[in-house]
C-alpha cells in the first residue's frame, strides 16, 4: 500500500492485524465478541523527537516491524479507504520478535 501519510516527531503509523476468528478451542467469535486488535505492523516513521541539543531521538522501529500497542491508544483515521492507527512511539508496548 503506497502510504499518503508521513508522521511527524516520534509518531509511528500502524496498520492493524485483525483478531483471531476462532479462540485455540475452534470456537468460531461473532464479530460483536471480537476484542478491538492490539497488534499492527508499522507502516512508516517519524523522523524522531527534537531533544533540547536541537538533535533528533532516533526511533527504535523500522517500516514492517509488528508491534504490540495498548487497547485505546492512538488516533484512528481512514486514509484511501484504509483503517490506519497513529501512535507516539512511547504508546507502544512491545515489538514482536519472530
């Protein structure tokens, strides 16, 4: 997906993973029981905070790292029809490690 969207400061861009449709037992969730996703794949970077020296906090993520980020975190916004989350770096919880 060729991204319209650039963030500022340490802001990331996440792309949610949607929710499992079927728990480990096989049960198959209807969408109303289906918890909001808290893991999504990074699209693009910020170019980092501006400390007080005037130099720039590097950003410990990279464009297609998944990461893990909190229930109610971010701002969603629709950009060409995509769902997209927009998120500091401090909102994000984890990066998963494969």
């Amino acid at each position: 997906m060729a991204l319209k969207v650039r963030p500022l400061e340490d802001r990331v861009v996440i792309e949610q993973i949607e929710a499992e449709e079927k728990t480990s037992g096989g049960i198959v969730l209807p969408d109303t029981a289906k918890e909001k996703p808290q893991r999504g794949r990074v699209l693009a970077v910020g170019p980092g905070k501006m400390l007080d020296s005037g130099e720039r906090s590097p950003i410990g993520l990279t464009e297609g790292d998944e990461v893990l980020f909190g229930k109610y975190s971010g701002t969603d916004i629709k950009v060409d029809g995509h769902e997209i989350k927009i998120l500091r770096e401090s909102d994000i919880l984890a990066k998963i490690v494969k």
